[in-house]
C-alpha cells in the first residue's frame, strides 16, 4: 500500500483515494468557525484545521464459554527488549527469538512448477506465489489431513496478493526489462500482473525445527481475478450485476486487490477486496452512453468518473473477453448490460469467503456485508442464541466504519459444521447493515442502510430500489444517513479479553482546519491536523494516523461506546497537540495498518504502512497490551481562529502506555509494509508478511542491483536473483516460548 504525501512509483495513491464529496458532517458536532492560517512545523498544530484478523480462529471458535485468555504464571508478555527504529535492509526482531524466510513471490506450488529465477522470465504466476503478501490466516491440518483446531506443526496458511510494485503502468520487478509504460499493453506482461493478484492456499509444516512450504502438496492453490466467484446474498442475481460473463448477475470472475483477512467461527478464510476500482477504465464519453443514469452517479462515488484511465491498461492487450472486461464503458446495445462490461466493477469490493480445505466448494462473494474498499472483517464475541456482529472499515479517506448483524443466532454446533460454507450461508447472507456516527460526549451509534430508513429512501442524490442497491452502493447508503467521515478505516480487530472492536486509522491528508473542497474539519473521533517535516518537506493533516477503539452495547446493539486507544507520532511531537498518547522512543510509530489481536495471548499487535516517518525508520510492528474503553482522560486541542475566539477540540484519550504495555516488536527491510499476522495455537510460531520491499526503486535502475532501494530477501540467501520480493516469514523465540514473551 502507498504511503500518505509520499510519491512513489506508480505516482498514484490509490489507498489514498478520497471519493467522498458527500455534505456529512465529520462529526455529529457542528464546528461553525474558521481556523487560523498559521502554518507551524513539526510538533505543532499546522493550519488549524491520519489488518485486521479476528479474534476467533481454529482454536477457541466455540461459544459464549470459551475460556479467557491467560497467560502461563511463569510468563510475561511483553517481557522482550523493544526492537530499535532502523533504516536498515534486514527485517530485526528482539533479542532471543529467530526470523526465516517461508514462502516468497514467484515460489513454485505445484510439483511440476519450475524453480523461480528472479530475473523477469519467469511465466506461469498462476502456479506460483503471487506478490504483495497481505493478511493471512493460519488453518491447522491434523497428521492425516484432516482439519485440526490444535495442531501446531502443520496447517494451510490462506495469504492474500494485493497488488504489485509499479512505476507507471508496469509492475516492472515482475518483466526482463521492466515492462512497456505505454498503451497498448503486451498481453504477455497482462497475463502475469493478473496472475499474481489474489489469493493462495500454502500447506506449510514444521520439518524437525524448520519450517517449510509444501511443494505440491494437493491443497495448494492460487485463486486469481479470473477464477470463477459466485455471487451471494441480497445483490445474487440483481441487475446490477448482469454482464456478457453473468447475464444473469449470479457470478464474477476473481477477486482483486486482496489486503485484510478474516477467520469466521466455522472455520473458513475471509478476505476482502480493497482498491478494486483502479483496474477499470472508464471512456471519456460514457455519461452520455448510459444516458446520464443513477449509475453515473454511483460510479463517481466509487471513484471512476467519466474518462478515468485504469491503473495498469490491462484492458488494451487485446480483444479477448478476460482484457476487454477491465473497460467499465457502456459498449453494447442492450439496455441490461448483458453484451458488454459495463456493470463488470459492480462484481468488485465485497468480503469474500473461502473454504481453504475443500477446493470443491464455490468462493462466494458475501454481498450482505456491503461494496466498499474492504480491509479486514472482524467477529464480535459469540454468544449462544445471540446474532453475530462483524464489523469492518473502508479503506479511503473520508469514508466510514460497518457492521453487520446476522439473522441467524449463534448455535455452538455450527462451529464444526458438516459444510462450512452452507454454514456461511447461514450467518452472511442474511442480516442488517449499519454504519457508525460517532458522537462528541464519546458515545455513538449504529445506523441501519435499508429502505426502511427514510432518510434512505427519500435520499435526492441516488434512488435505492432495493436491499441489493443499498449494498452494492454502501457508500451512496451510509453518505444518505450522515455517517461519520474517518481518517481512512483499515483493518480491525476484536479483544478477545472484553470484546471491544479496534480500528486502525492509518492517515488522513484531507484534514485542515480551514477546509475547502472535499477537504474536513478535525473532530473528536478525528481530532488532529498539524503539520509534520519529513526531510525538508512539510506534510499536513493527520499524517500519523490513530487507533479508535468501540465498545458495543451487544452484538445486535445499536449504541456504543469509544475512546481512542493510541495516536502515532514521534516521541519528541508536541505532547499537548500531536504525541496525545506520550509514546516514548520506544513506542512511537506512524500511520498504523495491519492490526490482529493473539487469541492466544491476547497481544494486540500493530502494523504500520508509513510514509511520514520513514526518513527515521522503516516500517515496523508493535506489541501491545491493551485497557478498556474510558480508561483514560479527555484531553483538548485548541486551534486559534482568524476570526477571534479558539476553537475547542475535545477527544477521549486511552491510558497512557508504559514499558510494559506498549513496545516496539519489528523493524522490517526498506521501503517495506509490515502486514498480516498469525500464530499456531500454541503461540509459539507467529507468521509475518513483507510487502513490496525495495518499493521505492525506479523503472530506470532495474538493470543494476546497486541501486536497488532493497535486495530483500536475497541478501539473507533466500532464493534466486537480487530483486525484492515480496515474503511470508516464520517468527520463533529460542527458548521455545509464546511469541511477545
């Protein structure tokens, strides 16, 4: 993922993105009043004006009675000496535990599958690791195969492929010389950026005290954009979603852009599609094609406004239908979309099910839970005969925090199910869809998107048919009920000692105190803008993000409670305006991303995408042990006013962390993304993925290593060639303890 006010290759930060021109307020408070002009440095407030897994995995995925969690008498979690920041091309963890290379971009799968040269010939993605590593699940298998809620030494890890490392159009790392920047594009260079997109399934096991991937092993496989999905829930066969592949809307091909994960009760892999929207084009004359409908409207909203270009053309490498349907223009004639793609990215954005044992069953596209820039989806605690919450983010600026409510009620059988997708079925197709509005006095609520919302129905700006465009359009639904604009929503996770919800804000560029255009006023959910130098380049609005945490009135509740557990800043910011949370040098980070509770110690681990801190560290991830909602203070940051009279912004911050509740983990390798987590149910093995090191390179150094921004993982003697790679590494502590001891 891009990295706020930085420019990186691709000169486009699709993660970035901020669709949302919606009149929402940012906060249920109105802050009438302009700011002042002043712009201050580092430190202080500049014009006044920035995955998740949850918490129920394999183990412990039962009910209401499931033990808490509680770490062994001998033990003290975080006991480890915090990691240094580092700018170094290695990946550091503390003191006493061990890092080793699993599985790596372009790695073979399959037994006929040759072994990967690194050098740019290399073909046939579909058989091999995809790249940017992102969230990821742990799915044990026992010694004959079978699935195993406690095994410890073999299991399938289900991995996400995000995306690629680009400079214009091409994923240049991937092609001999870099691959062609113009249009049209080579359908040979298409054919592999497609392919390392998605999802794979990667037995792993432990081998005397290595660990290993399985090549060839019969569960292996790579889901790709263009493997066969069905659609699922209330949009299932909705006009919406008719194409030439689906005249009947009841399937897509693929899925794209794959970043947080999820583990449902029952044992399956979630894992959500995010900036799906830049794939498509969209032609500079197709308002008038589509006869200026509602869906203009909505294809706006999801950021692809009339004559918008894709972010790889991979529409132009010719006339076949896998190429042409990356062009969302109305073409064909028909008046239901079936002759051509024009509703083609209505199949986009949705969380996505898979059930990693069984390659027989169908992926399944769980509309129920809405279409939006999807992170993670986390679980709330289960509790027998009550409904299940899941809860979720929308990665974009500006944009809003989900949950939805199953019909269904919880039945502890259903954690063992004899078909776990009939039993996804059962407990995703079928529910309600809220979005939050957070309140000042640090309560808030969940607002339903259905039709029986008259602010739905009698919205001007977009006119609902149905449950199925309400879900399709979640951003269309929530902008119609006010919901609260966040700071960019990432992944979320859920506690498993008291069952609040967690969510990542990793940044908001959008912030200003005197804001114009789409631009927003902070608020108390969103209370910071300030200016920040990175180098001798000023950044403004909320460029370290922060992590706001919800307690639920129930699962099906529609009230909450909410402070903000940590702000990322640098230890020597302003403590009164930016470092609210006092971290120490020890402590400090910016723009957090991946977040993942250990069910089985607890820890509250934290990742971060930066670019605001990155001339200081790379990224990095944290551990941590966190408090409750309102265990800390109210703190207010004032912002003077041209005008006269200062404006007051109040926020509920969480309990100051100490040494022993807060420290830093890892430091990973250049131009890296830390993210995705997951343990064996002993805690003992904890996977991590390195995304898109050396990140930073450019088009034009390709040919000399030298000039590399990273040679990871080459350079600790993992695999073929000196290009970065994209990695899932394998965590260990050497006296044989649980992870973060």
């Amino acid at each position: 993922m891009k990295k706020l006010n930085e420019p990186s290759s691709p000169g486009v930060d699709f993660n970035d993105d901020n669709s949302n021109v919606s009149a929402n307020p940012t906060f249920d408070s109105i802050f009438a009043a302009r700011m002042s002009r002043r712009n201050l440095l580092r430190g202080s407030m500049g014009l006044a004006a920035t995955v998740a897994i949850p918490t129920f995995g394999l183990a412990g995925c039962g009910s209401d009675s499931d033990p808490a969690v509680v770490p062994p008498a001998a033990e003290k979690l975080l006991g480890f000496t915090p990691v240094a920041k580092s700018l170094a091309d290695v990946v550091s963890v503390p003191v006493g535990y061990s890092v080793s290379v699993l599985y790596a971009l372009g790695d073979p799968l399959f037994a006929t599958t040759t072994a990967f040269k690194n050098d740019g010939s290399d073909a046939d993605f579909e058989n091999r690791g995809g790249d940017h590593h992102d969230g990821m699940d742990w799915f044990g298998l026992s010694s004959s195969g079978t699935p195993s809620r406690s095994s410890n030494d073999r299991g399938l890890l289900a991995i996400n492929h995000e995306a690629t490392t680009d400079e214009a159009l091409s994923s240049f790392f991937l092609h001999a010389n870099g691959g062609k920047t113009t249009l049209p594009r080579p359908a040979v260079e298409v054919d592999k950026e497609v392919a390392i997109h998605g999802v794979a399934i990667v037995e792993t096991r432990k081998n005397g005290a290595k660990w290993e991937y399985v090549q060839g092993s019969s569960f292996n496989r790579r889901i790709t954009p263009l493997t066969e999905i069905e659609i699922a829930g209330p949009a299932r066969g909705n006009a919406l979603l008719v194409t030439t592949y689906s005249p009947n809307g009841t399937k897509t091909r693929g899925t794209l852009n794959n970043c947080g994960t999820g583990v449902t009760p029952w044992g399956t892999s979630l894992t959500g599609e995010e900036n799906w929207f830049g794939y498509f084009s969209r032609g500079a004359a197709d308002n008038a094609a589509r006869g200026a409908d509602k869906s203009v409207a909505a294809l706006n909203r999801y950021g692809r406004a009339q004559g918008t270009a894709s972010r790889h053309g991979w529409e132009t490498a010719g006339t076949d239908d896998k190429y042409a349907r990356w062009n969302n223009s109305k073409l064909g004639a028909s008046t239901t979309g079936s002759d051509d793609y024009r509703n083609e990215m209505n199949g986009m954005g949705y969380i996505v099910e898979i059930d990693p044992y069984d390659k027989t069953k169908a992926i399944k596209k769980r509309t129920a839970l809405g279409r939006f820039a999807h992170e993670s989806a986390a679980f709330s605690k289960l509790v027998v005969g009550q409904p299940l919450a899941i809860y979720m983010g929308d990665d974009s600026r500006n944009e809003y925090i989900y949950k939805f409510v199953s019909n269904a009620n919880w039945d502890a059988a259903d954690a063992s199910p004899a078909d776990r997708m009939a039993t996804g079925d059962k407990y995703m197709d079928a529910g309600k869809l809220f979005v939050a509005k957070f309140s000042a006095d640090g309560t808030g609520s969940w607002v339903e998107l259905s039709l029986t919302n008259a602010l739905i129905s009698a919205y001007a700006a977009y006119k609902f048919a149905d449950q199925a465009d309400i879900v399709i359009n979640a951003r269309l639904a929530a902008d119609a009920v006010g919901a609260t604009k966040m700071d960019r929503p990432e992944w979320n996770g859920v506690n498993p000692a008291n069952g609040e919800v967690y969510f990542t804000l990793t940044n908001n560029s959008n912030r200003r105190a005197e804001p114009t255009g789409s631009q927003t006023a902070p608020d108390a959910a969103n209370p910071r803008t300030y200016s920040d130098l990175k180098g001798t380049a000023t950044q403004l609005g909320n460029v370290n993000g922060h992590i706001v945490r919800l307690k639920d009135a129930s699962n099906a509740g529609i009230t909450f409670t909410w402070d903000v557990y940590l702000f990322g800043a640098e230890a020597s910011a302003d403590a009164a305006k930016v470092n609210l949370s006092s971290l120490t040098s020890d402590q400090d980070f910016s723009s957090p991303d991946g977040l993942w509770f250990s069910p089985y110690t607890g820890i509250c681990w934290i990742q971060t995408d930066d670019g605001a801190y990155t001339d200081v560290t790379n990224c990095m991830m944290l551990a941590g042990m966190p408090g409750a909602v309102g265990d800390g203070t109210v703190k207010s940051i004032t912002y003077p006013r041209a005008t006269g009279g200062d404006l007051v912004v109040s926020t509920r911050v969480g309990k100051t962390p100490t040494a022993d509740t807060l420290k830093r983990f890892l430091v990973g390798p250049s131009g890296a993304e830390i993210t995705g987590a997951t343990e064996t149910p002993d805690g003992k093995t904890m996977f991590i993925n390195i995304q898109h090191p050396g990140e930073g390179t450019l088009q034009a150094n390709l040919a000399d290593p030298t000039k590399y921004q990273s040679q990871w993982p080459a350079n600790t003697g993992y695999g073929a060639g000196k290009r970065p790679r994209s990695a899932t590494i394998v965590i260990t502590k050497n006296d044989g303890g649980r992870i973060g001891s």
